[in-house]
C-alpha cells in the first residue's frame, strides 16, 4: 500500500506549479554546499598542502612578523630577518643547519615574450644537496645546478611544457633573459603539482645576489634539527634566540617559528573554519527549506481540501490522508536534495578540475557516495518532518466541510 | 407472496436529528427521521433547498453522525464509530456519486476507479483488472488513460459510477447525479443507475428534480425543514433499455 502512496504523490507533485519547486530552493543550496564542499574539501586541503613542498618534511621555518604587502615572503615586512638572525639560527645547540632562503619576484624572457614571476637561491655545498632533497623530485630534463655555475638556472617544470605563457617550451641549453639579464638554463624540475615549485626559477646564491641586490636581507631560513623528535623544543629556543638576537621580548616577537606540524594545523584550522562557516549556512538554508515546505505543503492541504473530502468519501482513513501528504512532502525534500547532490558533485568535479588546472596538481575529485546517500535520506526526512503538520491537519478534516470545498 | 417483506435492511435511520450551530441560532437541518432501506431498493429523496436532503444524504453515506438518534448501516450502529473506521465502513459498504463528479483530477479514469480498492487493500493486479472491467460496464473501455479534463460531463459521471462500484458496495448513493449534466446525458446516466437497480444493488438518490423523480425510484421520501412530509412509493417498476 505504501507503494501506493508513493505513486500517487509522485502523480501530485508532477502536477505542481513553480511556485512549490522554488520553495525547494532552500534544500537545494544546502545540500549543494555541503555536497560540494566535502567534493572539494579534500581537494583543497592536498592543494594547500602541496604548496607547501619543502616543509612538508622535518624543517623548521623561520619568517620575519608583520607581512605588510603581497610579495613572496619575507618581502614588505616591517624588520626583515638578517644574516645576524640566521647565524644566530645557526648557534642554537640543536639546529644541525640553517639556510637561507630568498625569494624574489622578477620577471623572464624568452621567445619574445615575458611572464613575471618568483626566482628562489640555491645555497652552495650541503646546504644545496638538502635543499634537492627536500624537493623530493629529480630533474625532468637536463641536470641540477652545481656549485660554481654562474649565469645559470634551474627551472620549474612549468617552463618545460609551457604552462607559463611564453608561448614556447624551454629546454637545457637555451637562454632565457631574468630582469634583463641572459641565463642559461641547465636543467627541469620534474612536475611537483605546486602552483609555487612548478613557476619557480632556481638560481645559484651568488647570481640572486648580483641580481636583485637584496644584500644583507634573510627572506626565511629554514632550520634541520638534528633531532626531529624534539622539533617542539627546538622551536622554543630558536624564539629565544632570535628574540635575543633581534632585541625584543616575549609575546612581541616579530618573527615567527613554525614547525610543518604547526603549519598544517594552522591551514587545517582555516580549512575547518572555512568548512564550519558553509555548514552554518548549508543548514540555515536547509531550515529555512523545511520551512518553505511547511508553508507549501499547508498551502496544497488548502488547495486540494475538496481532494482530500472525496478520498475519504471514497474510503480514505485518517492514516492514508496523512500518510499521502507525508510522503508527498517528503519527496519533495529528496527531490530538492536529489537536484542538490548532482549540483554539488558537479560543482566538487568542477572545482577539483579548475584546482588541479591552476595549480598543476593531479587530484582526483571526491564522490562520496555513503554522504550523497545521507544527503538525499536526510532530505527526505526534512520534508516529511515538514510535512508533519499540514499532513496532520489533511488528515483532521471533516469529511462533509472538505468535501464543500 | 410479497417478496419485499423478506428483503434485508441495510439502512435504517431511528429518529435521526442533526443541528448545526449558526451564531446564537440552532439550525434543525434534519428533526427526527426515521426510515428503512432494503436491499435491492431504489430510493429517492426529494425535497427544494434547504429541506436538509444533502444532510440526510451525508447521515445515509456516513460521512456524518447525527446529533441525536440511531444510524445502522447493516446492522452496525454508525454513530459510534471513530472517523476513520467510518471511512473504512464506507469505503466498503458504500458507493458515492457526485452532483459535480469528484474525480481526482491527476488521476486517469482508470486511477480514479482503482483509488477507493487500494483503501481496501486489494492488491495492484486486482484493481486493475476490475476498474477494466467496470470501465467497459459504464462503456468507457477506450477511454481508461484519459485524464477526467479530458472528459465529457457524462463521461465523467460514468467514470464516477464506475468507480462508486469498485468495491461492490452494498449501497450506492447519488447525490444530484444528473445536476450537471444536459437531460440527453442526464437520462443515459440514470439509465446506468437503473441498470444496477435492476441487477439488485441499492440505489439512494438525492435530488430536487420532479422529472427524475417520477420515472425512477421505486420509493420517494419527500422531505420539507427536516422532516419527511411524505412517502410515495410505485409498484409498476420502469424497465430501461439498457442492459
């Protein structure tokens, strides 16, 4: 008999006007955001963490406080790091190395054509074969740089398959021009799927200097522990130093140390946030769709009133009026949330695709199907529960006033 | 032998009263009827508007209960019965036809006669079976999938009688059956009426119309404020040419 019902209020809200789909707005869009968000969710959080690359693995990062502007690191900020800072880095019982990192913004020619974009130091000796390990990847194309090369760079692999705008492929062994100036090129990054490490031109310390001339200024030094489990100790010295070292007491530093675990909460904290704020909303307009059902469905209890007065004349107990709007209503709910899921997970694919597209990333989309599946129950049972009343108040009516319309 | 002695009761209204409350006024729509329909009868029940006829037809259909007095229907004493197990009772026991029809519109003409047998609880193939047969009883095999806006009058009031059969009700009560319609369609319709009289089912029809009337109930209840002023009752019985 329930199959019945199911029936005959399909046939009903077949014949329903516009007016009772939009009130399905509100379940639509909060199961599009939640839908999306879980697709995308996963997607967002591999591409953050990518971007992170090199400290990714056991290092610690040290930035100069007080970002003012928008350029790479260490760039507009109130009181950059220095070489005092990092040799002072470099004293803390504990730190096995220090390297400097400089990142500066320029711009690249070649093939007539120009792209701006972020050129990073490599360090000499030890420093530098870290620094190829922590990123993890060979050369694509060509070789790494060597101390002693000067008029040389590395580049991202970006370049290589021309993900850059130039219109060209760069190989090893052409000339590119950086802020004017020729380079060789003797090597490719192989793909890293980061946004940052793919457009990245690496260039040896010495040529970065003489280039950009930022002389004594430390963009951020990454620090190796000699012990990795003690990563939360060695971040507390390190402050003590640095705040000795750039004379300003606690709780005013303007430098910070973060550890890669820190680093990723931090991000995974923004991500929460960021996921909590659309559930908030998802729910909100889940609420406000139940009500909008409330009210359509009280309206279609007023509207088919004579309907309702003939099914009983015809034998229709209480439960079977009361069931048939219920059921109504809560098809209704699933269907808001059915047209919501397949919005959601286009919008999750989409979104995964243009991620991937702008970053270089290969993340696949995330179609959680358990979720979709209580995505769309849990629509049905918003409806039905909103059918409740006006369901009730159908199946309350009084055969004769009913049937007089 | 008179045969009609030993017909079974089905309706039996004892001294039935039905007020209504309008602001301070108590409106007697029905004052202390009492009658008895037998099976197999055609009963008409007549009267200008106003008279309380379409109460007493909601009292006969057990749509209602009275305010004082008896109602049996077969036996068993509606007035004490919850709503929905009077619905069950009518559904069962009772067929209705409509002044204006009361098909559901988002229902074929076959839907609309299957819907009173799944309150039944027949199952799926045995509705449809049977609503395919009473279609092709009021003539309307060819016209099962349409939906009832794409009926004529007529046709629809046929779909309805059809449909007031569907659970082979003991009674089948009319309510102006032929008010809508022309008095061609009319008459085809209360040809189909008397068709079913003549193979036993009871008829209960309520009406204003003198025409319908004299032609065809066996037993007029002539109704005026409630009461009933008279009963006539014609021995000849009129013979349709439908069979």
């Amino acid at each position: 008999m329930i199959k019945d019902f199911f029936s005959l209020a399909l046939k009903n809200l077949k014949s329903r006007g516009i007016r009772s789909w939009l009130t399905l707005l509100g379940i639509f869009i909060g199961i599009t955001a939640v839908v999306a968000l879980v697709s995308l969710g996963n997607a967002l959080e591999m591409a953050v963490a990518g971007q992170f690359g090199i400290s990714q693995t056991e290092v610690i990062t040290i930035g100069a406080g007080g970002i003012s502007g928008t350029g790479p690191p260490g760039s507009g900020v109130a009181k950059p790091l220095d070489m005092d800072d990092l040799a002072a880095v470099e004293r803390v019982s504990g730190v096995k190395r220090a390297i400097r990192r400089n990142i500066e913004s320029g711009k690249l020619e070649y093939n007539d054509k120009v792209v701006f974009g972020f050129a990073a130091n490599v360090p000499n000796g030890q420093d530098r074969e870290y620094i190829y390990k922590q990123l993890d990847k060979d050369p694509i194309a060509g070789r790494y740089l060597k101390d002693g090369d000067t008029g040389k760079v590395f580049l991202g692999y970006n370049f290589y398959v021309d993900k850059v705008g130039l219109d060209k492929e760069i190989i090893p062994g052409k000339k590119v021009l950086v802020n004017d100036k020729s380079f060789e090129v003797v090597g490719i990054l192989d793909k890293k799927g980061s946004f940052i490490f793919d457009n990245l031109v690496f260039m040896n310390e010495k040529d970065m200097e003489n280039l950009f001339d930022y002389g004594d200024v430390v963009d951020t030094i990454l620090a190796q522990p000699t012990n990795p489990d003690e990563m939360a100790k060695l971040k507390e010295d390190i402050e003590k130093a640095l705040r000795k070292s750039r004379n300003v007491k606690e709780g005013e530093e303007d430098f910070s140390v973060s550890t890669p675990e820190a680093s990723m909460e931090e991000i995974n904290a923004l991500l929460n946030g960021v996921q909590a704020f659309i559930i908030l909303v998802a729910l909100i307009s889940v609420f406000i769709g139940a009500i909008g059902i409330v009210n359509t469905m009280t309206t279609s209890v007023l509207e088919r009133i004579r309907e309702i007065g003939i099914m009983k004349s015809i034998g229709a107990r209480n439960e079977h009026i009361f069931t048939q709007f219920f059921i109504e209503s809560g098809l209704l709910g699933l269907i808001g949330g059915l047209v919501g899921a397949i919005a959601g997970t286009l919008i999750g694919v989409g979104g995964t695709m243009a991620i991937n597209g702008f970053i270089g990333s290969e993340i696949s989309p995330n179609i959680d199907f358990p979720l979709i599946s209580f995505a769309l129950l849990g629509s049905f049972i918003i409806g039905a529960v909103a059918g409740i009343a006006p369901a009730m108040k159908a199946a309350k009516q009084n055969p004769v006033d009913a049937l007089r319309g | 032998m008179d045969k009609k002695t030993e017909k079974k009761v089905i309706i039996e209204l004892d001294n039935v009263c039905k007020y209504y409350k309008m602001g301070n006024n108590i409106v007697k729509a029905v004052d202390g009827v009492s009658l008895k329909i037998k099976e197999g009868d055609f009963v008409a029940i007549m009267g200008p508007s106003g008279s309380g006829k379409s109460t007493m037809m909601n009292l006969i259909g057990s749509l209602d209960v009275p305010t004082r007095g008896k109602i049996l229907l077969d036996g068993d004493d509606i007035s004490e019965l919850s709503e929905s197990d009077l619905a069950q009772i009518r559904g069962k026991k009772i067929g209705f036809i409509f002044q204006s029809f009361n098909l559901i519109k988002n229902l074929t003409a076959k839907g609309n006669v299957m819907i009173p047998m799944i309150f039944q609880g027949y199952d799926a193939g045995g509705r449809s079976f049977r609503a395919e047969k009473l279609m092709k009883m009021v003539d309307l095999s060819e016209r099962m999938d349409h939906s009832p806006n794409e009926l004529s009058g007529g046709q629809q009031q046929r779909v309805a009688i059809a449909r007031s059969l569907a659970n082979s009700p003991e009674v089948v009560l009319a309510d102006e059956p032929t008010g809508n319609l022309d008095s061609k369609t009319g008459q085809t319709v209360m040809g189909f009426l008397q068709d079913l009289n003549n193979k036993g089912k009871t008829i209960v029809m309520v009406t204003h119309d003198i025409e319908l009337v004299k032609d065809y109930p066996d037993i007029v209840y002539w109704l005026k404020d409630g009461k009933i002023e008279k009963v006539t009752e014609k021995t000849v019985k009129r013979r349709t040419n439908i069979e």
